[in-house]
C-alpha cells in the first residue's frame, strides 16, 4: 500500500479529524511533511488506493458516523460495539476488545429480539451479524484474556 496516498485520502476527508501516521524516522517525517504541503493524488496513487480498497474487508474498521444509533429500536452504543469488533478482529487485542464491549453496556443480545435488523450502515456492516459476533466474548472471563 503506498502510505503517501493513504495519508492524502485521510487528510482530504471531511470525517476524520487527526491522524497518527507512525513516524520512526527523521526521514520519514521529512517525506509526509513534503508530501502535506502539495495534497493532490497522482494517477499511480489513486491506482494504488484502488487496488488496495478491492482486498479490503467492508464493515471492519467502524467509521463512528453514530448514523446507527438513532436507526437502533434498543439505543444500543453500535460504534463502541463496532470498535470492540475491530480490536478483536482487525488489531487481534482481546483484552482491549473485552473493556469497550463492557463499556458500552450490552447486558443481552438484543439483537436476538429484531427479527430484522433496521440498521443501515453507511459503511456496509451488517450491523446484526456483527453484534451478534462479538458479543460471544461477554461470556469469556476476563482472566483469560489478560496476558
């Protein structure tokens, strides 16, 4: 993936508002510095986005639009839920994933009760599926996660 047209596509959007770029070296800022100041993509850049977006798994990595949460019948905090999928699945960090699930306060799988989900993700989750999904790691104990 070439990380110079990642860093223009997140700067060029509206939704996102920072970013950590894991710079580890003197040259490695010099060149995003270089690169901040003239943002347009090249045609080998926008071929490279392309490219990488064919690979990419829709509904991983939660945009935290919160356009869910009015769509949800039973509030649910869908966005913390979703980042708690994306610490599982996408980062591998069960523990992590575990205390925003416990934060977010799902008690039960109300999804179990709507026979359809009326959730609309802007991003493509199926909103169900994946609650459904992560919510399994309520039931493991903590102290099998810590490490």
């Amino acid at each position: 993936m070439n990380i110079s047209a990642a860093l223009k596509w997140v700067l060029q959007n509206e939704k996102v508002s920072t970013i950590v770029s894991g710079m580890t070296s003197l040259d490695e800022l010099q060149k995003n510095l270089a690169m901040i100041r003239d943002l347009k993509m090249s045609e080998q850049e926008m071929k490279d986005l392309k490219i990488a977006s064919i690979g990419s798994e829709t509904g991983l990595y939660c945009q935290q639009c919160r356009e869910c949460i009015p769509q949800c019948p039973h509030n649910l905090d869908i966005p913390a839920i979703m980042r708690s999928y994306m610490y599982s699945y996408g980062y591998r960090n069960m523990e992590q994933a575990w205390f925003t699930l416990a934060e977010a306060g799902l008690s039960d799988n109300l999804c179990d009760k709507c026979e359809t989900c009326s959730v609309k993700c802007p991003s493509g989750f199926n909103v169900k599926k994946k609650i459904a999904d992560i919510s399994r790691l309520r039931d493991v104990p903590r102290d099998f996660l810590l490490a």
